[in-house]
C-alpha cells in the first residue's frame, strides 16, 4: 500500500469519526488546530486506523501524531 | 461424619422495584465555566453533559441512598420490615467504618438485615445486582435491597475540567425478590488488573486522578463484546432487548457501545439510557438511576428486556439482562 493509499484511507476515517470532509484531510494539516478535533477523536481515530492498516498506535504514541503527515509516516514505517 | 447441609434459595430473582435520589442543586455547563476554563460548547461535545446535580454538605451517600432505598422498597410493594439484606455499592465514602449499609438500614428501620457494602467503582451496581440475585438463589436472602450511590464530588478537585465536567452525586436503588421464572440473567463480570493506575485515587487527601484516554479507548473498544456475552449467556435473542442501560461515563462512549449493540443484532429503535445528559457521571448511582428515569419516561415498561453494562475504575465491569419491574 503506497503512502497516497494510506492517507486516502486516514482521511476516509477522519471524515467518519469527525464529520470534516476526507478532501479537507490534507498531509500538512495538524488534527487539533487545523481540523479540529479533540483528544477522544484521536483514540476513536487512532482504533479504526489500527483495524485498517494493521498497526498498533499507543496513547502515549497519540500525542506525537501533530499532523496528518505525522501519521501517515506513523502508520507506514509501522504496519 | 456428617455432611454440611446445602441449601437452596428460590428458582429465580427479579426486579422488584426501583427508586432514585438526585441532589436538588442543578450546576450548569455555564456556572462551570464561572470557575474554570472551559464553556458550554466544549462540555457537550466531548462528553454530552449539559447539567448535574451536586450534593450539599448535608446530602451525603448514607442520606442520598436512604431516600432512593425508600423509593425503591415502596415500588417493590414492600416496606422496610421486609428488607432481609442490604447492599450497597459505593466508592465514595467518607469514612470506611462503619460501612454505608448498616447506616442505611438505621435510617430506614430495617431490622437485623444481612448487611455489606461493596467496592467495584463504576460497576458496582451491576456487581451487586448479581450478589442479590444470588443470594437469593441461594437461600441467603428473600428480599434484598441494593443501593447504587456515590458522591464523587467530595473526591473531585472542583477547579479541574479534565474530572469536574462529568462527575457528579445520587443514588439509584432496586429491590430484588424471588421469582419463579428467573428475571435477572447471569452474570458476566470480570477486570483488567494491568490497568489499577488508570482511575484511582493516591490517598484520602487526593482526588480522582482519570486517564482520559486510555479509559475511553478500552471503555469503547473492550465493553460492547462483553454486553454480548451477557446476552449470550441469558440465552435471549439480541432483537429482544428493548433497552441498553450502560454506566453513565461519557455519552460518547454509551453511543459508542450502543452503535456495537445495534451492528449485532439489536433493534434499530434500542432505548439507550442517556441519563448522562441532565445527571452527570454518578459511579455506582449511574445505572439505577438512568434505569429509574426511562421508566419514569415511559421509554420501557413492565418485562422489558433491559442489557446493563458497567464498568469503571479497577479497570472491572459486569454485564446482565434482566427484565424491567
């Protein structure tokens, strides 16, 4: 899976934890200021991601993933 | 050598009555944000509070109990002379000695009960609900009074939104009695003794320390499978349950389990008790009281199947179905 098919498939979760649309999930956006979501979001997030790609993603991991970008790598160097 | 004799209780156990107690003092998101930073908006969204009753000084466990014991017993068709036992789950008592259900029986005049409290946090209703239930099938007790209730804000530090924002006081009670059909299904209860530092509280001069998110992950992840088990172990079929009344954490959570609930087979119109709205997180008080107040709504009625969850610090929780009094 390239890394433009794990963002497709993050925002795709985004959008259905969040409401904010997949096309607004952009790799340079931050999940708190830019995107607005909160720290529940983050875990609701953080659980459907490691359904999807296989990944485990801690609490304590949570608080490094700033940006989109930051996740992505995240998911792709770990999966 | 003789054999100890071994004796047993009623075929079954069932609801007989319930009752509740909700501090008369209404604290709203606004006033909240009098004292600390946060507002109205920000409370709804992330836990789906609007309001919560807070105890005074003189509403404390044993009071706010007694009057949701009284309630309850009068539901039941009882009265106190009945009751042969007495249960109360609490975490929040202000001294451990003497415990909340010997104080309870003196309020209400209940004579020489069998008398204990016990300590499963949030899930202590549901836990207790089992013991009643099986004490009563053992031919322990006839008529067992359970009481739900705690009063977290004597441990929450008030000035602190990240605890101050959800917790909250009352009591829920429930009358349990025999049956000959059986009316409260089995237990499933269990823990995850890996996670003790999740939700505690360091000494009596501490408050209620909560890892937000770790609590949540494992409350909507890991508590919707054992709802399950517990309707697979009252051997009812999903699309029986009438109504899911979980402990009241966080409505983000209620709807997370809910959502599982549904996927797997309940009805789409499942009454969710959604108590959390108007009452806040009262631990142990949580699920008597949503149940009490969907009842009072009319949202279910006399033998309807009712799937409990709770769950809390431990991390523990208990599961059954039972049918609505």
């Amino acid at each position: 899976m390239s890394t433009e098919d794990t963002l497709t498939g993050l925002a795709e979760i985004v959008e259905e934890v969040s409401g904010v649309p997949a096309a607004d999930v952009t790799a340079d956006k931050t999940f708190t200021d830019d995107l607005d979501i909160d720290s529940l979001s983050m875990v609701e997030i953080a659980v459907a991601a490691e359904e999807r790609f296989g990944v485990k993603i801690p609490d304590d991991e949570l608080a490094n993933l700033k940006t989109v970008a930051d996740a992505v790598t995240y998911i792709d160097s770990n999966k | 050598m003789s054999t100890i004799a071994r004796r047993t209780g009623a075929a079954g156990s069932r609801i007989a009555g319930l009752g509740h107690y909700r501090p008369s003092r209404v604290v709203t998101n606004d006033e909240l944000a009098l004292t600390m930073d946060t507002n109205d908006a920000w409370i709804q969204s992330r836990v789906g509070i609007a309001e919560r009753h807070w105890a005074s000084e003189s509403e404390t466990v044993i009071t706010m109990g007694a009057e949701a014991a009284r309630m309850a017993i009068a539901d039941a068709g009882l009265t106190p002379a009945d009751i042969d036992t007495i249960i109360v789950a609490t975490c929040t008592l202000p001294s451990q000695i003497p415990h909340a259900s010997t104080q309870i029986a003196a309020i209400l005049g209940i004579h020489a009960p069998g008398s204990f409290d016990i300590n499963a946090a949030c899930a202590g209703f549901c836990y207790g609900l089992a013991v009643a239930s099986h004490t009563i099938r053992a031919g322990a007790g006839k008529n067992v009074l359970l009481v739900g209730v705690d009063k977290l804000t004597d441990w929450t530090d008030l000035t602190d939104r990240s605890t101050a924002i959800i917790f909250a006081d009352g009591a829920g009670a429930a009358v349990v009695t025999e049956a000959d059909v059986e009316g409260i299904g089995p237990v499933v209860w269990g823990s995850d003794e890996e996670k003790t530092e999740a939700i505690h509280v360091t000494d009596r001069n501490s408050y209620i320390y909560q890892d937000g998110q770790a609590v949540f992950r494992w409350a909507t992840t890991q508590i919707a499978p054992v709802a399950l088990e517990a309707v697979a172990a009252a051997e009812v079929d999903l699309s029986e349950i009438k109504a899911l009344v979980t402990h009241q954490a966080n409505l983000r959570i209620i709807e997370a389990i809910a959502k599982k609930i549904i996927a797997a087979g309940a009805p789409e119109d499942l009454v969710i008790g959604k108590d959390i709205i108007t009452t806040g997180n009262t631990s142990s008080g949580s699920v008597p009281l949503a149940l009490s107040r969907l009842r009072e709504s009319g949202g279910i009625t006399t033998g309807d199947l009712v799937l409990s969850i709770a769950f809390g610090a431990g991390l523990t929780y208990a599961a059954q179905v039972y049918r609505c009094p």
